[in-house]
C-alpha cells in the first residue's frame, strides 16, 4: 500500500508536464525495466504488482534491483491500474530520474553520426527512429523545441529501450546547435524528399548530423540554408513521401554502411 | 440523408467481417480519396459532408468524382461521425469494391522484387511497409493467413494509399506460392535478425521475394527452410532487432539499389 499522495504523483508521471516538473519519468514491463538496468540513467523505485509479476524472469529482475541498492515497492492490482499506462501490464514500473547529458563529452568522443529532429510529432515515429539509431550506434539525439518528449511512455516503448542508450539532447535550438556542429566539422545533411543529393552517391565523411523534419511541414527553411547537403531518397515508383522513421532508417543504413 | 439500414451497413464496414462478406472497404480523406482514384479500385460510392468538405480541394474532387460517373451521396454529420474512423474527418469517405488478382499477370511483367507478409499483426507497421513498397516500385504482396486485413482502415491511412497501387493476395498458404515463385526462378530472401547473410553483400538477381516475419515470432521455421538467404542487417550498436517496417525499409531500399 502507498499513499494516495504518492499515487496521485507517480500517476501524474503520465503527462509530460509532471515529467518535466519532477525530472523523472516511468519505465514499464519487463524488458525495458531490464534495459534501463544497464543504461545511463538512474532508477529511483521500483514499484511492482507480486499478483502480476509471477514468472521466473520477474522474481529475478526484482532480485538484481535490489542486488543493486534499488529500494523496491510493493503495489496492488488498483494501485498498478493507476500508474500503468498499459492494457497488459506486465506488473512493473520504474520510476526514473531523468538526467543531463555533456555536448562536449560527445564532441570528444571517436567521430559518430549525430541525429536532429525539427519539431518531430509523433511518439511512435521517434520511438521507431530511436530504437535504430541504438542500433547503428549513434552518437546523439537533438530534439527541437516543439517535439514529443523523448521519455514520453510511447516514445519509450516503440524505442524497445534503444533511447536509454543515447545521449539525448532536448528542446534545442537546432540553429545554435547545427553551428557549433558546424565549428567541429560535422557534415550537415537534412533529408528531404525534394532533396538535390541521392543518398547513394552522398560523399559521408567521418562527422554527420542528419536532420529529419517533422512529418507534414519538413524541416524548416533556415535548417535547410545551413545544410551541406540536401538527401533524398528516389522515388521508382508512386508516393509523395516515406514515413519519417523508414526513411530515417534507410538513411543511418547507408551512413553506417563502411562499418562492420 | 441515408436510410437506417444503409447507415448500419456502412458502418459496419468498420469491421474485418463486414468487410469481408461485402467485398467492400472505406477509404476517408480528401489524399486517399484522390490516390484510389487513380488506382486499381474502383470506387462504388462517395458518401460527404458538404459541411465539412468546404475546400476548394474538396470541391474540386468531388467534382472529378461525378466526371467519372461516379455515385457521389450527401450526408450529414451525424451520419458521417458513425462511418468515420478518423477523429477530424474531411468530410469524405469512400466505399469501395475490394478486387483480385492474377498472379500469372504478375510473373508476365518484367521482374522486379516481390514482398510476403507470415503473419503480420500490427497495422502501422503493414501499412508502413505498404509505403515503402509503393515507393521502391514492389511488384506484389502476399499476405499469409492469419496477418492483418491489408484494407483495413488504419493499414489503409498508414500506407497513405501505397497500398492502391500493389497487387495484394490475401489469405496466401505461402509454402505453396514460394514453391511457384522457386519454379519462376525467384530467388526467396527471409529477413532474419540472426540471419547468414550480411544485406550489404547479398548476391541479388533480379527476381527477389523478400518474406518478413511477424513482429515477435519472426519468420516460420517451414518457410526459413525455403529459403536462398537469410538477410541480416549487422548491429554495431544497442539492441535486439529493428521495428519491421524500418528493416523492410534498409532491405528494400537495397534491393532497389541498382536501378535509377
């Protein structure tokens, strides 16, 4: 049993504005509870339903959190209702601090592709786009003013845990960004589905932010100006466009191509 | 106004059944609406909302549906609110007649990369992917038993009519059609996230059928057994596998790689 204080906080952890005001965020089922165990981040409490969290997987993940110092809580099947944000949950929830990540760590680190996103709206899009740039090992995320928060709980989840690993960047002023990006000679390159460069014969050095737009209006035009080059992906056959996150992944494919 | 009776059957083609006893499926927006136009269906009816169909564009295409002799029906809001799926309607849903195909026609035509569904379930992603394969030209889909509807609504909006463009059979036994494909000299790919083959240096002719797997069950031992390859897209990063559309994306774009 918690307090219905408490309750009422860890429930607001669901809407951004209580994120944002409290710095923490929830993290929910098995494997992502997993995931953010060996990540950069920092679990506060777990909070776990005995009633839903049976199976052999579940006893050992509540047995390694508290292995590791993590204070544990038992909660019951109404109080988990609350916070979970779930049709089937799995009966695990973590509560996680968010935290601040170093430009100049990244800058200092081997040469990698960063990724930008100009006010990107939709949290299964930057999910998807997230769990492949952990993939190709990106080095970090920039998110404009006016995107979906990267903790958002579907963010989180269509990431499958991929954004735990990314140094990420939030509510940038990507012109400010893109500049001193520019100073640590990072190529800039938008996609862009009228783009003047063919993603395949694109000269990708060793430094590359990739900047993708939002899913309607694109990438804004002062970005664009401050592209070295502008990718587009062909088009052989019928559509206006790719969804973001395809063309996102289409994108870190080729720009990861020569790596092993 | 439209009759009681109407109405409910209208609405019913919400539902998979309905859809399949009718042989006939909506299609909503003014972009979609447009696409199925200039496509291989035909459309049966128009149904709109004068009040909420008030742009020029909206105007226009209705115009251009009563050029083509096509049954254009008013309706009113009430009306529309329960044959809509979408929360802000244009004001226009089209209903229109599901259609077959021939595979030998398929096979006639010069060869290009075929795309099979085993068991796909989510209809984002299968509409992703319908995108994708109308951008990158895929010569047709085959979608196995128990794999999501391929006009259901939300596959529908989310391939932003790619769909319209592709011949797709439904409900395929897929041993039997890559047994024809194998005798058609095609070559069978299966994306497998534990896969032999590195992407980057398949060996593709030109005829290809890709085959992707469900999203947690991957891809049937049976129908692994068939294949030339397993695709692999190397991982020097985080994580356990990519999201299916974002991989079908990297091994499409890839196919597609020789041509302009």
């Amino acid at each position: 049993m918690i307090s219905k204080a408490k309750l009422k906080y860890l429930s607001s952890l669901k809407q951004r504005k209580s994120r944002q005001e409290h710095n923490r965020f929830l993290v929910e089922g098995l494997r992502l509870c997993e995931e953010i165990l060996d990540s950069y981040y920092e679990i506060e409490t777990a909070l776990f339903c005995a009633a839903q969290l049976q199976s052999e997987r579940g006893q050992q993940l509540i047995e390694t959190l508290r292995q590791r110092g993590i204070p544990t809580l038992e909660i019951n099947q109404t109080e988990l209702k609350r916070i979970s944000e779930t049709v089937h949950s799995q009966g695990i929830v973590c509560v996680v601090k968010k935290r601040e990540f170093d430009l100049s760590e990244i800058l200092r680190t081997p040469p990698r592709v960063l990724l930008a996103f100009d006010e990107i709206n939709d949290p299964g899009n930057l999910g998807a786009i997230l769990r492949t740039a952990g993939w190709f090992n990106v080095g970090g995320i920039f998110l404009s003013k006016n995107s979906v928060e990267a903790v958002n709980g579907k963010v989180v989840r269509a990431s499958m845990g991929g954004l735990f690993h990314l140094p990420i960047f939030e509510n940038c002023t990507l012109e400010e960004m893109i500049a001193k990006l520019k100073n640590e000679n990072y190529a800039i390159w938008v996609a862009d589905a009228n783009g003047d460069v063919d993603y395949r014969r694109a000269n990708f050095g060793e430094k590359n932010l990739l900047v993708l737009g939002n899913e309607i209006e694109g990438v804004h035009s002062e970005i664009m100006k401050m592209a070295d080059g502008l990718l587009k992906i062909p088009n052989p056959g019928k559509g206006e466009s790719l969804n973001v996150a395809v063309a996102a992944g289409i994108l870190l494919a080729e720009m990861n191509r020569g790596n092993k």
